[in-house]
C-alpha cells in the first residue's frame, strides 16, 4: 500500500526510535517550518547536546588552561581514546583497532604509507573507477611518491556497460586474472554518488586470496549501517565523522588497523602522539608505538573537532546499531516505494536489495542535465534539502536517528511539484 501523509504520521508515532529526533537541531526553510533533510550523507544534523559538550572544553580552557590536559572535566590527553569503545562498535571491531584522529584524507595518506608497499611485479593499487577525488588523489600520489606511473600502476575497475553499479563478481575476476600484480585493493563501504553498499567481507577475501591487502573507506558507511570489520579481516580502513556520525563540519575522523598488523614492521609515519603514553612525555628520542591503531596518532589532538562526536556518539549507543539499522531499511523502502509510483521520471540508480544499500538513495533525474539542476534548485529553495553531484544526480538520505516517514512523504511531494515547474 502506498504511503499516505497519514499513514506516514501514524508510522512515526509507532517508532520506536521517535524521540531521538528532538536532539538534533533541524534547519528551517524559508517560510520557518522545519526544512525536509535528506542530507545526512553530506553533513548530519547537530546534537543538541554539542554545544553543551564543546562548551565545557571552552569552559576547561577559560578556567584550567594548560591544566585541563590532565584535569579538564574529561581530560584532553586522553580525550580521544574514550572515543574508540563507542566508535568500534559502530565498526564491529576490538577498541584497539581504532583511532580517533585526523580528517579522512589524512588518515588516507597515513595508512597509504604503512599499508601500500610495491614490490617486484606486484605494484599496483586496484580501485573503483568511480573513486571519491580524494581517494584517487591519494593513491595517484602514492605511486607517484613510490616513482611509479599512475596510468601503469592505477588499476580502475568501472561497472558494466549499461550498468551504474560494480559487481562484487566483476572484482574477484580481476583479482583471480591480475593478483600478482596488485599490492593493493582500496574499496568504498557504500559508493558515494550511487549509494551502492559492497559486500566487504567478500571483498577483502577475494583482495587476500589474490595476495594483496585491503582497505575500505568507509565515509557512507559508518554511523549508516552496522559494519562488519570483525568479520572482514580488512587490513586498514578510514571514515571521516560529519555525516552520518553527525560530529560538524571538518570533526575529527578515525581510522581502523587491523590487529594482526600490530606487532608488524612496516613502516609509519610517525608523530609524539603516537608514542605509548607511559613515556610520552619523558621526551625520548627512540619512538615506541602506543599499543594498537593509536599508535598511528601523529598530534596531539583537536579537542574542538571532537566535542560534538561525544554527544552524537552517545545518541548511537542509546539508539542501538541494530535498531538504527531495522529503522533505515524500512524508511528507505518507504521512500524508494513513493518515487518509483509518484515520480517514475527519477531513475532510481541505488541497488534494490536492502543488503545492497544503506540509507541513501541516488536518482537520475531525466536526460536533460540542465533540467534537473534546476529540479534541484527548486528543491532547495522550497525547503527540501538534498545535494546534487554532476552531472545529473540528486542524492537524498532518510537518516534514522532523526528522519521520519513524514520526511519522505513531504520530499516526494515536492520532488512532483519541482518536476512540473522545473
Ligand atoms: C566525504 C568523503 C571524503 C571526504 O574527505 P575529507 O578528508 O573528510 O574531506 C573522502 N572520501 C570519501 C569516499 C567521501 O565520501
């Protein structure tokens, strides 16, 4: 049955999760009622509770100064290792195998450094042909670093003609035919423009048994559906935390090592806050790992940029992955029912199956580029808040910690109307 404005509004009050909404700030339209935000794939809604969370390190600054380090209300030395608990079981992995740090691109090019290792014929990098720029800046450096030509040592996989998603089969035909030559397998969790989520288990098994190492970006996947690290044996993997994780923008991101790698020799790019901490602050000259990914720290650490992550870190545990996981599956469905009845002319480019996608899904929007960038424009000027990648993709996420069926129902209705006016 068709999603009506009433079923919608009788869904949300059978929510389970329907409180958690009243913690995040939501944008206004212009004419003062709350905006319809399909944009927590870009950048999630702000915890309430942030401000309270970045106030107090403002408050530890103003009060205990160069103190608060070891003595503000949670101190800043230790500040971000109490966020690897919490963040690892988003992950599905052990608290030791995460580090709280960085930006995405930067944690990036650190695990580049330690995980990328060309040797003898086997040198080259395998990614999706449709790579998020900065990781194809990454890797290109990379080999670029290493002496190598990108257009050699840069292999691109791209879905089949005809077709807007990879098949994982198509990615365990390439390793089974050039393995030796690949050191590398760097993979997205869910592919930002098409939303498609990849089977990452079967992913870093196909990458080891071809004799490389994996590694995922994770960005539309973490805080977006549980994650299966445990399971996958991936080698290393990065995520950044203002979007589904809701932390603001440029928050402080992490990146994952998996266990076995941590008694390994590879080579680090090395900063004192990567030292262990007993010793840190005798100032030696010979660098001593910090047990596990925290030893990849490099600085000491952004406590602003990893206030809000606190707060939002908090609503997931009491929200419950799972929880968060069954709630997306269903509003998803519910959207994806609505567009293909009301709007056919939006071509759904996300898989189908459940499995296959978290939250967001990707539509084409007619052949007429021009067009639908003004479908989007209308959008946005009538409080639909969505985003837009060229050349003629409309992205548009229903995030459960705060989304509702009412959402949905509303941004249907609009994306109707913009495509009458548009
Ligand atoms: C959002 C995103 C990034 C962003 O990188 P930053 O370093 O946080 O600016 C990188 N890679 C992917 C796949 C992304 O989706």
């Amino acid at each position: 049955m068709l999603l009506t404005l009433q079923h919608a509004i009788e869904r949300d009050a059978a929510d389970p999760l329907r409180a958690l909404r009243a913690h995040f700030a939501v944008p206004r339209a212009a004419g003062g009622e709350p905006a319809v935000y399909l944009c927590g794939h870009s950048l999630g809604l702000m915890p309430r509770a942030a401000r309270a969370q970045v106030d107090q390190v403002l408050d530890d600054w103003a009060q205990r100064a160069v103190l608060a380090h070891e003595h503000g209300h949670r101190p800043w030395i230790t500040y971000h290792d109490a966020l690897a608990a919490p963040t690892a079981e988003l992950l599905g992995c052990r608290a030791d195998e995460v580090a709280v740090m960085n930006s995405l691109s930067v944690n990036l090019q650190l695990m580049l450094a330690s995980f990328y290792r060309p040797a003898g014929l086997r040198r080259c990098i395998l990614i999706e042909a449709g790579a998020f720029p900065s990781d194809r800046y990454a890797v290109t450096t990379h080999l670029q670093w290493h002496g190598l030509e990108p257009g050699e040592a840069l292999i691109e996989l791209a879905p089949r003609a005809g077709e807007d998603c990879v098949r994982e089969q198509d990615l365990e035909d390439l390793l089974a035919r050039r393995g030796e030559e690949i050191a590398l397998v760097l993979w997205p969790g869910v592919q930002y423009l098409t939303g498609q989520a990849f089977d990452l288990p079967r992913i870093a098994r196909a990458a080891h048994d071809a004799g490389a190492l994996a590694g995922f970006d994770l960005a539309h996947s973490v805080g977006n559906m549980p994650l299966p690290l445990r399971d996958t044996a991936a080698d290393f993997a990065v995520w950044c935390s203002y979007k589904y994780l809701n932390a603001g923008p440029g928050a402080t991101a992490g990146a994952f090592v998996h266990h076995r790698h941590f008694r390994s020799e590879r080579p680090r790019l090395a900063g004192w806050w990567g030292h262990e901490l007993a010793t840190r602050f005798q100032m030696p000259q010979a660098f001593r790992a910090a047990h596990g990914a925290a030893g990849f720290q490099l600085s000491n650490q952004s406590v602003l940029a990893a206030a809000p992550l606190v707060t939002s870190l908090g609503l997931f545990r009491e929200a419950g992955v799972q929880q968060l996981r069954e709630k997306s599956v269903a509003l998803t469905a519910a959207f994806e029912q609505l567009l293909r009845a009301r709007v056919p002319e939006a071509h759904i480019i996300t898989p189908r199956e459940p499995a296959a996608r978290g939250a967001q899904l990707s539509l084409r929007i007619g052949a007429d580029a021009q067009r639908a960038h003004r479908v989007f424009q209308w959008l946005a000027a009538h409080g639909a808040i969505c985003d837009w990648r060229e050349p003629n993709i409309i992205r548009a996420a229903p995030a459960p910690l705060y989304n509702t069926y009412a959402d949905v129902f509303t941004f249907v209705t609009r994306l109707e109307e913009a495509l009458r006016s548009a």
